[in-house]
C-alpha cells in the first residue's frame, strides 16, 4: 500500500523546506555537470566553485546590510543554485571577474534589492548572466570543442583550466585562437546567413544526432534530472512540456517544409541551454507563474521567445533573454489565469 508523508493533526500533507527543494534541484544538476565536465572539461567545475563562493560572499554582505540572520538565509541553499545555473551558461574558461560582476547583479540588484528571498521579480542567475553577455559579449565567444573531437586539441585539464580563468594565460600547445570555438547553434547561425545548407552544415564533425557533438548529450543529462524532480514533485510539470512541446511544435513544419533551410525540431531542442532553461530555470517559483494556465503559457513564452531570439536577435542562443521577459509578463498571466472561486462574478 502506498504512503504518503504528512504533517501532524490536522494531517495536511508535510511541506518541504527551502533547503530541502533547493537540494534536491542541486542534485539534479549533477549528472549534466558531469556530462559537461566530461565533454568540455574541468574548467566548468572552476567556474561554479568561483561563483558560489562570490554568491556567497555577496548573500552575507547583503544579510549583514539589511539587518537579517545570517545562518538561515545561508544555508538554505539558494545563492549556491543561482551561482550554479549562472556558471553552466559560461564558457568553460571564462575570465574568473565574469562570475564576480554576475554574481553581484544576481544576488545583490536581482534579489536583495527587490526584497529577498521569495520577493526577486526577476530569475536571479538569469540577471547575473544578461548582464554579463550583454557587457563582455567576447568573452562568450570562447567555448571549447567537445573532448574527442576530430583535429581539435584535447581539452585543458584542472591545472590550466584554473591558470586560464585566474591569467587569461594558456600553455602550449594551446592558445585561444585554436583552441576557442563558436557554438553549434552559433555555427548554424552564421553558415546560414552565408547561404550554406543544413545538411551541408549538420555534416561537420562539430555535429552529432541531433544537436551539437557533446552538447546533446549534456542536454540529455540535465532532462534526466529534470525527469526526476517531476518525479518528485519539486517542479511543476507544465513548464517544460509547454516550453519543449511549443519548441517542437513550432518548429516541425518549417522544417518539414523545407530541411536544409530549418533546423530540425530536435536540434532547437539539444542545442544551447533550452533543455536546462526548460527544467531548471523558467520553474522557478518565485519569478514564474503560479496558475495551471499561466505556467503553461509561460512555457510556452520561453519557447516562443527563444525561436525568435535565435532566428532574428543578436545572440545565437537567447534562452536568458526569454526567460527574464516572460518573468515580467508572470503577474499579469497569473492574474488573467487564476482559477475562479466558486460563485464569483454572481449577483449578491
């Protein structure tokens, strides 16, 4: 027979703490860090280790400022989850002052300037990252080739890794200018415009199945996690059904109407951080919707706004970009999509 938890009398189901919910998406997390890590080397470990800690560091300054108790707000887990999921949208060996300016626009302005805890109108680690992409746009251009890639250099290991963060300085036989490479959605992006076809495109061994070479499988990892956290129950199943089935919805008829002009729907799907944004970031509580209909049609949102971002914006990816418009429209899509009480709108 099965159980369920509950509270004491009067037996309403037990609810969890934050530390607890935020621990279990931490976990979640792990097995796309490992993937990443796998594929593109040490250096992302590097980046979640600096930025946590500039999280930190910056979540006790704010605490202290504004008069609140320490020990609760830092152990509840939530600046070390916005220091991760801003560190996985880096570069593997992005300049260690990126995590710094993020952090502060994350965890200062984001969140403690608008209240705390539970009052960010606004995805933290989405701020800290459109703040940073939209300032140092360079710096974004120096991704790594997948591990096992052919005629690309093996990736750096922990110790140059961590030299290539703090310096700016890589050891032979590396260097930036082959060892950074574009993005398989950036590729696609600027191949296109070029007039090269997709399949023309998709034949480079940058590609895999579907998405890029290493980044699916990435992809792959952070759904499984996600998987799990709907398992549980920690996130709400609308948000990456609306989000990854309006991608594919969208996207399916281009692409059957012509294939060497459009992406397939499950390269929109396993490229970029869609897959991570969709289970991750747009389930966010507090900046998200909180109706049934609103979180589908913020769902949905994300995905529409990435497309568009992806196929007329600036930046080849564009999933923070969505993710923190939707967030300004969550309010007025709750308050249009709350469930009605029973008897409103009758006559007294």
């Amino acid at each position: 027979m099965k159980t369920f938890d509950t509270a004491p009398a009067p037996h309403l189901p037990a609810r969890r703490s934050v530390r607890a919910v935020m621990g279990w998406v931490l976990g979640a997390l792990v097995p796309g860090i490992a993937a990443h890590a796998w594929f593109f080397g040490p250096g992302i470990v590097l980046q979640i280790a600096l930025a946590t800690a500039f999280a930190l560091a910056f979540e006790a300054a704010m605490l202290r400022l504004r008069g609140q108790p320490m020990r609760p707000f830092l152990t509840d887990l939530s600046a070390p989850l916005t220091a991760v999921l801003f560190a996985l949208c880096l570069p593997p060996l992005a300049p260690w002052w990126l995590a710094a300016i993020g952090m502060f626009a994350a965890i200062v302005v984001a969140k403690h300037l608008f209240g705390g805890l539970g009052h960010n109108l606004f995805n933290p680690a989405m701020v800290g990252l459109a703040v940073v992409l939209l300032a140092f746009p360079r710096e974004f251009t120096q991704w790594l080739a997948p591990a096992g890639l052919d005629g690309a250099l093996p990736v750096p290991g922990l110790g140059d890794s961590l030299r290539a963060i703090l310096t700016g300085a890589l050891p032979p036989p590396w260097g930036w200018d082959t060892l950074a490479q574009a993005t398989p959605l950036d590729t696609v992006r600027t191949l296109s415009s070029q007039g090269v076809t997709l399949s023309e495109i998709r034949g480079a061994p940058l590609f895999g199945d579907f998405g890029g070479r290493g980044w699916e499988w990435v992809a792959n990892f952070f759904a499984l996690g996600g998987l799990l956290l709907l398992y549980k129950r920690i996130i709400p199943w609308q948000v990456p059904v609306a989000t990854l089935g309006t991608t594919v919805l969208l996207t399916l008829p281009f692409w059957l109407l012509d294939p060497d002009l459009h992406p397939m729907p499950l390269q929109h799907v396993f490229s970029g951080a869609l897959v991570l944004a969709a289970f991750f970031i747009a389930t966010d509580p507090v900046s998200g919707c909180t109706t049934p209909r609103g979180r589908l049609l913020f769902g949905a949102g994300v995905a529409v706004l990435t497309l568009a971002i992806r196929r007329w914006g600036a930046f080849p990816d564009g999933v923070a970009f969505a993710v923190l418009l939707m967030n300004c429209a969550a309010p007025w899509i709750d308050a249009h999509t709350r469930p009605r009480i029973l008897g409103e709108g009758k006559a007294p």
